[in-house]
C-alpha cells in the first residue's frame, strides 16, 4: 500500500494523521505519514516525535526542526464543540461554531432545557448528567468544552472529568468571584494545579461582551486561538505575521 493509500484510508474513515514533507537539506522531498497513534510509513522517522503537536494543532504548517524547515499536512475531521448547558449562550455558540464548519453537541440533565427548539442549532442533543454526556461524547484533541450551568451539581463533576480528557480547550462561563470559590471546590476534589490550569474561566477573550452572541464570540476567539498556539491580543500589536506559519518542535 502507497501513502497516498493509507492517508486516503485515513481520510474515508474520519481518522487522524500528518503528513511531514522535509523542505530543504539533504533529504528535501523525503515524506512521513505518522498516524494518530503512532505508526508510521513513509522516510524521516525521527519527525513522528513532533505528530501529537501537529495534530493537537489541528491545521497544517511549517516545523523548523534541526535545522531544517517540514511541511506538517494535518488531516483530521471537523472539530467538536461540546458544550453542558443548554441556555441562550449555548444557541449562540453552536450556530457561530457551525459557520467554522464545526460539529456541535449540546448536553443538559434537564429536559425541558434541551430540546430542539431552545438550541436548533445542535448538531447532536443530549439529556444526560455530566458524567453520562461525557462518556458519550468522549472528548479528544479535537474537541472544545464549554461549561454554561453556573450549577456546581453539574459545573464540578464536568470540569472534574474534562481535564482528564484530551480535549484542546476547556471554559467555564461565570464571574470571577464564583470562578474563584469553584476553583476552591475542585481543589477539595483531588485536582492538581496542572489541572486546574486546563480551565479558561472566566471563559473567553477580553472583548467587552454582554450579550449570549458576543459571549460565544469571545469564547469561541479564544477556542481558537488555545488551539494554535496564539495569545489573542490585538494583531496591531502582534509581533508575527497574520497568516505566520507557527514553528512547533523547534530545536
């Protein structure tokens, strides 16, 4: 089997993988295909050691490493937004994040919340408590979590579960003085600083939002810019380029 038969397998399939195509040096031209667990085919071996950034990055470009510059082609299905809660914010999230051609799945334990006429913009609804949503979703690196239920009921087992998951964004809608006192109670739960730091909350970039649609604007602007690496300020204040190709693995 080629590799132009195995990435397309991939692709037929949903799966994940990247294609690393060496640009210049001695062996300019040589190909790695590396699979989302691991295996490879192709030249350059040693270039699958830079495959989970390049997929947790979730779009292809440039990999400066030693010394050479790689061409890291990511093939991955759409992303997926989940989001616990089914309030208005939810409604706004999901119909912005379908216009990024994302995969959108709203849960909520209470029925008379999640129903097709509250969020029409779902993809998938689900009536279930967090832990039961979770295990249905199964949250991987192409996943957003976004938590809405200012509940601790349903906002402390959610949060506790998703940042042991592989998910590339977790928020937490609330202010700051609630985001502190339930920073508290996951503390008491057993949850480790490295954990704790998985959650942007208040979640959301610093845009001024009042309203459910700039709210899942400002949320779904930092989504984005934790997947990629970007600090989302200002690009007049921005230092790289706007289009940069983002150097990962860097040696």
């Amino acid at each position: 089997m080629t590799l132009f038969d195995e990435l397309r397998r991939v692709v037929e399939s949903g799966g994940r993988a990247v294609v690393f195509t060496v640009l210049d040096g001695p062996d300019a031209g040589a190909k790695l295909l590396v699979h989302e667990d691991g295996s490879t085919a192709g030249d350059a071996a040693e270039l699958a050691a830079l495959a989970p950034d390049a997929l947790r990055q979730g779009r292809s470009h440039v990999v400066e490493h030693d010394g050479r510059r790689v061409f890291a082609d990511v093939y991955t299905p759409p992303a997926r937004l989940f989001v616990y809660g089914a309030v208005d914010t939810a409604e706004a999230l999901c119909a912005q994040a379908r216009l990024l051609g994302w995969h959108t799945i709203v849960a909520d334990a209470r029925a008379r919340f999640a129903t097709r006429e509250r969020v029409p913009s779902a993809h998938e609804l689900l009536v279930e408590w967090p832990e039961e949503a979770l295990a249905h979703v199964q949250p991987d690196l192409g996943t957003a979590i976004v938590v809405l239920t200012h509940d601790d009921k349903f906002d402390v087992p959610l949060l506790k579960a998703a940042v042991r998951t592989d998910a590339f964004y977790i928020g937490a809608l609330g202010s700051r003085r609630n985001q502190a006192r339930r920073r508290a109670v996951l503390v008491e739960e057993g949850l480790a600083e490295e954990e704790l730091a998985r959650i942007h909350g208040p979640a959301g970039l610093d845009i001024g939002a009042e309203t459910p649609a700039e709210t899942a604007l400002s949320m779904l602007a930092e989504a984005l810019a934790v997947r990629v690496g970007r600090p989302g300020g200002s690009l007049r204040d921005a230092a790289t380029r706007i289009h940069a190709e983002r150097l990962v693995g860097k040696k």
